[in-house]
C-alpha cells in the first residue's frame, strides 16, 4: 500500500517546525506588488512584507497557486511512489482548488492516486485538518481514509477574526463596499467569520480588546463542549494581541494542542496589519 503525502498551500499557517515534521508540502499562491510577481513564503516572509505595507504607496493584491506549480508537485510525489492527499484555501475565496483539479486532470498518469480537498476555509481552520490527516498518514491510514479524516475534521473546525479596517477585504472584493463603508463611518472593530468558505459579518463592536473578547466567547459557543479542543491563533502584524487571545481562549477551553503564527502575505494583503484570527477544531 502506498504512503500518502499530504499537499497544501502557502496561506495555511502551520508552523515551519511542524510542515517538516509530518513532510507536508505547500504550494505558493503569489503576491503581485507593482511589477513584481512574488511567491508567498518563498520569494516573501510575513515580516518583511508586513514592514513593506506599512510604507508602501502600490498596495498589492493575490493570485491563486498555478497548476503549473501544482503538477509540479503531484508528479514529484507520485514519482516517488506516493499517493497524494491536497487540501487547499476555500474555492470561494481563490482560485486554488481549481487549479489543484486542473493539475491532477493534465497528469500523465495517477491521476486516480491524487485526491483533492476544499477546505472551505484557510489559515488554521485549514491547517487543523491538514494537521489530522498528515498525522493520520504517518499512522498508515490509506488515501481513501486520509481523505474521509479530512473531510471529516474540516466540518469541526472553524475560524474567526477580528480586523482593524474593513478596507483591505473590500479592495480584494471579500465584502461588499456598503458593508466596509459602514465600518469605516462607525470607527468600529469588525467580528468576522468563514461561514461555508466565504467571510461573512458577525458582530460590529466598538473597540478591538471588546472584539477579541467576544471573538473568545463565540468560538467557545460555536465549539459547543465537544472535546478535545485545538486552538490557534494567527496575526498580521500583531503578536501580541494574538497571544493575549490564545492565552485567554486556553485557560477557558483547556486545549490539546496550540499553535501561533503570522498570517501569510496572501492573506494579509486581504485582511489587512492588526488582524487576529482564532481557529479551532474539536473531536480530533
């Protein structure tokens, strides 16, 4: 029986120590910033283009993963006598998925050995089952249970966050104009949730401390007690209201295991410097 490899892409936030450990490959969406088409991660790191926004008159904007690069990747893997499990950023916010099934579609052969997986979401909220199923193809589990795992740890996994502006998401086309208006108009803190793979509107709330609080309670009402729990938090910018959040979220909810790192580039071209996000995932 084949091994399974576990493939996912460059907005996903796991940590670099733990994409090693359990040989879990990214596939690079891109930032374009003027002339320059840049790989996420690869060509830029978080700090160096949270430091570039924060002076820079051209705002960037994103593209999806190319299928180029995501032959590239299924073909080596599959050479090496892999099967090969990809789970991508939501087919409603990018491109991505589409590009993963055009890639598997163009193979020369194994095609049927590539299994592809929307995530409906991004960040940690992705990253969890990616977590889950990579940690379930160490443990020997085939490709057709690599997937179901995934499948079935995505729907116990959820994201929100709390964003200082609502005008990188409606420059991005992520939320209606008349939406980011009124949040701009009121000086408040939006609460903002991937419901279904899109981002929809939560709660409007005055200050950000208030915002991140209730960003707490919610996703401990949306965890609903089942258990274990798994939390991470994720920033653009701002370590550390994402620690004081995961500091807070665990001594509530008393999780398994914890994560916390930088949003990607791709992402934070979208949300925008100040965001926080908190991503959970129960009964795995």
């Amino acid at each position: 029986m084949a091994k399974v490899a576990i493939v996912t892409d460059s907005t996903v936030s796991i940590p670099e120590p733990l994409l090693k450990q359990y040989h879990i490959q990214t596939v690079p969406l891109c930032v374009i910033w003027g002339e320059e088409t840049l790989r996420d991660g690869i060509d830029l790191a978080p700090e160096d283009f949270y430091k570039r926004l924060s002076t820079s008159k051209v705002m960037p904007t994103t593209s999806q993963a190319s299928i180029a690069d995501m032959q590239k990747t299924f073909s080596g893997l599959l050479e090496q006598g892999y099967d090969v499990l990809g789970i991508f950023i939501s087919s409603r916010l990018s491109g991505t998925v589409d590009s993963a099934l055009q890639a598997r579609q163009a193979l020369d052969s194994g095609a049927e050995k590539v299994s592809i997986v929307d995530s409906l979401a991004t960040i940690m909220a992705m990253g969890w089952p990616v977590l889950t199923a990579a940690r379930a193809a160490e443990a020997g589990e085939n490709l057709q249970e690599c997937t179901q795992i995934a499948e079935k740890a995505r729907d116990q996994t959820g994201v929100l966050f709390v964003v200082e502006t609502l005008e990188f998401l409606r420059r991005g086309g992520r939320i209606g104009g008349a939406t980011a208006m009124l949040g701009t108009a009121l000086n408040i803190k939006p609460l903002l949730e991937l419901q279904d793979g899109r981002i929809e509107s939560v709660e409007k709330i005055r200050t950000k401390r208030k915002a991140m609080e209730r960003m707490i309670d919610l996703a401990g009402e949306k965890m609903g007690g089942r258990l274990p729990v798994r939390l991470a938090t994720a920033h653009a910018n701002c370590e550390e209201d994402a620690k004081a959040v995961l500091e807070e979220a665990t001594s509530r909810y008393h999780p398994v295991e914890t994560i916390i790192s930088p949003l990607s580039p791709t992402i934070g071209t979208h949300a925008g410097p100040g965001t926080v996000a908190l991503a959970y995932m129960t009964g795995f």
